[in-house]
C-alpha cells in the first residue's frame, strides 16, 4: 500500500497538515519497502485560486492507494480523486505523521470517501 | 490554541461587528484575523494601528520589452481580455485588463513579453484596542481576495498566536462560498455561521453549510435580527436541527448595530450592560463551550 499523507514537514515527528489543496508537504509511505519520501506543494501557494484541483493532480500523480489528511478535500478536488481508486481519511489534523498512521492503521479515522 | 472562524454565507449578517464584538470580549486572550479582505472593516472597530506592513504578491502581468518587440501584433490577436493596444507605434499592456494568463508571452516569436508577478496588497500585524493584535490586509486597486491572501492572514495569525500563547484565534471569513470562504475554513476547530432572518439568509446558511459539511467541520450558529421574520426564523431553527447544529444566539433587531458602528466602536463596549450586549456575552461563552 501507498500511502500519502498531507504534512507540515518531511518525517513521522512532524505534524499534519490539516489542509488538503493548500498543504505544505505530501509525504509519501511505502508499506512495501518501508520507503519514506516526501514532495513539496510549492507552487500551490502562488496559486490565488484552484489550489485543491492542481494538489489533487499532483497526488495523483504519486499513484496512492490512500490518503491522510485533516479536514479533507474540498468539492472540485474531491471529484477528481473520486475518479480514481483512492480512499480519502480525514481527521487526522492535529496529529503527528506517526499517530495519523497508526490512526489509520487502527481504524480510527474517518473515510471522507 | 484554537481557530474560531465566524462566516455568514450571505453578506450583512452582522458578521464582522459580531468577530470584533467577540475579539473585544476576548482581549488579550485572542488574536485576532480579518480574512474578509475585499471589503476589510475590522479594523474601524478594532482601532487597528497597521503596523509592522509587508507587500503582498499575487497574481502576474504581461509586460512586452520595447526593444526586443517587432509589434508583429501576434499578442494582441490573442489576448482573450483584450489588454494589448498600440501606442504611438508600439504594442502596450494595460495592467489593469491583464488577467495574467500567459498565453501572449507563449505566442511571442521574439520572447520579448515577460510575466511579472504583481503586488496586490499589504499584510499588516496592527495593535488593537483591546491590547491584543490582528493580522489583517489591504488590497491595491483592482486586486481582488483570493484563497492564497487569506491562507497567508490566517497563517501569520496562527503563527502569532502560538508564540504568544494565546488562547484563540477568531477569524472573520469572507461572505459567499468560493475560495477565499473555503481557505478561511481550512484548519479551523469551530465555525460560527452568522444568519438572518430572510430568505436569502436561510438560501446561503444551507449553502455555506454544505460547505462545511464537506470539510467536517464543528459548527454553531447565530440567528441576528431574528424578529424581522419569526416564521423565517423557525424555518431556519428547524433546518439546523435537521443539520444538528446549536444555535447559540438569538439576536433582535437593534439600532444599537449601527450607533455603535458610527461611534467606530464594536456593540459589547458601546453599552456593555445592554441587554443586546449581554445577549452577545452569553453567546460568546456558548461559542467557547462549544470549542474547549
């Protein structure tokens, strides 16, 4: 499984980012080869407006099988992750990258879809 | 620290004198962030000094290089915002029509068209009144609000609050639903919805709740002026019960709104033990509960 979590920094201690469209970071886990990698948003933050739609593409592009996230993608991002495979939860803001994992791990988030 | 965002869906709700009204009663325990930005008026209440200004960038402009132009007219053909015209000779853009889009830079042969990004405002930290601060903006001319103005507020905002250790950030959304409504939202731990007793009160209270929705955010609301209309009212009561969402005030019609407002001061200070500001008190400690 892979698995991106939107982010504040690059590894397990550093904190959520509670955005979707406007995240800092997208860190990205590999279950398989317990590879941890991340990618910078930036750019996103020049963006005036369609902030969810542009990070929705990007994500994909990393081709996940979930995502983490805090409050969850906004109406227009969502329709574009909808139309692939991947399962969006939500609810993990105010953790760290290590406790929304385990979070998600132990059911405890939310599937926004 | 916890992120109060007070939005209204429809405009002249009496959102922004309830945030100034509530970052009053709050003092030196919030800070304070205005993120209606396109029609910024907290600072009047608030008595905001604008201190410590930084630019703020968004958004580009084509700019054409004289030297470098032949004036083929190639830019002009395809500006779809038709912000290229010719004077004395030479092609120009006009700032102001200019949407930024690239596309005559993308067509010029000679690279002599360069996007500059453009300064469309100031971010102030200003002293208030109430000894505390508030992040807030201006926007130049022609400039509009954005989701990247008002997520740039909100972090400053945030970030001053951590440091300083305050208790709350309260945050006055923008009306309407688009982006910048969407960004104040984001990260916020309780929403309070501003309404009115008409209908386009009730039509945008169930759009912006959508819109909530969609983030799973907690919310509340305040019915103002709910005896214009009290069969509006209880339209609106029962649709928030069916949305589960407390209303935590039940404001009447009160001219007090707008001798307060005239006096520059928010409703809590203008006459603090009056029965409107001690209605507003009372919701304001509900709101609290509703956070902690």
């Amino acid at each position: 499984m892979k698995i991106v979590l939107t982010a504040k920094g690059e590894d397990w201690s550093c904190k959520m980012d509670e955005r979707f469209g406007r995240a800092e970071i997208f860190v990205c886990y590999n279950e398989e080869t317990n590879e941890l990698s991340s990618i910078s948003n930036i750019g996103v933050d020049t963006m005036e407006h369609g902030a969810g739609l542009q990070t929705a593409q990007k994500v994909l592009d990393l081709s996940p099988d979930v995502i983490i996230t805090g409050n969850g993608a906004g109406n227009k991002a969502l329709a574009i992750l909808q139309k692939s495979n991947v399962k969006v939860y939500i609810g993990a803001g105010n953790m760290t990258l290590k406790e929304a994992y385990e979070a998600y791990k132990n059911n405890k988030l939310q599937l926004q879809f | 620290m916890r992120e109060i965002v007070v939005v209204s869906g429809k405009g002249g709700t009496g959102k922004t004198s309830l945030s100034a009204a509530f970052s009053y009663l709050e003092g030196d325990n919030a800070i304070v962030c205005d993120c209606d930005v396109d029609a910024a008026n907290m600072h009047l209440l608030l008595d905001a000094s604008f201190s410590n200004q930084r630019d703020f960038f968004s958004g580009e402009v084509a700019l054409i290089d004289k030297e470098l132009c032949t004036n083929c007219g190639k830019c002009a053909d395809v500006c779809r915002f038709d912000a290229i015209s010719i004077a004395d000779g030479q092609h120009v853009v006009d700032p102001i029509s200019c949407e930024g889009c690239h596309y005559c830079s993308k067509v010029c042969k000679k690279d002599a068209i360069e996007m500059k990004t453009q300064k469309a405002g100031d971010i102030y930290t200003s002293d208030i009144k109430n000894e505390t601060k508030m992040v807030h903006a201006k926007l130049g001319f022609g400039a509009e609000n954005s989701g990247k103005l008002v997520a740039k507020v909100k972090q400053d905002a945030k970030l001053l609050a951590l440091q300083k250790n305050k208790a709350y950030v309260i945050t006055d959304g923008s009306p309407g639903i688009g982006c910048p409504v969407i960004s104040s939202l984001s990260g916020a731990n309780l929403v309070v919805l501003v309404t009115e007793a008409t209908i386009s009160g009730l039509h945008d209270l169930e759009r912006v709740i959508k819109l909530v929705k969609t983030f799973n955010l907690k919310a509340v609301c305040i019915i103002n002026k709910y005896d214009l209309n009290e069969e509006m009212t209880n339209s609106i009561e029962k649709f928030l019960k069916t949305e589960e969402i407390d209303v935590v005030g039940k404001l009447p019609y009160d001219e007090t709104f707008t001798k307060a407002l005239a006096m520059a001061q928010t409703i809590v200070e203008y006459d603090s033990n009056s029965k409107l500001a001690i209605n507003i008190k009372n919701s304001w400690e509900k709101i609290k509960e509703s956070v902690s």
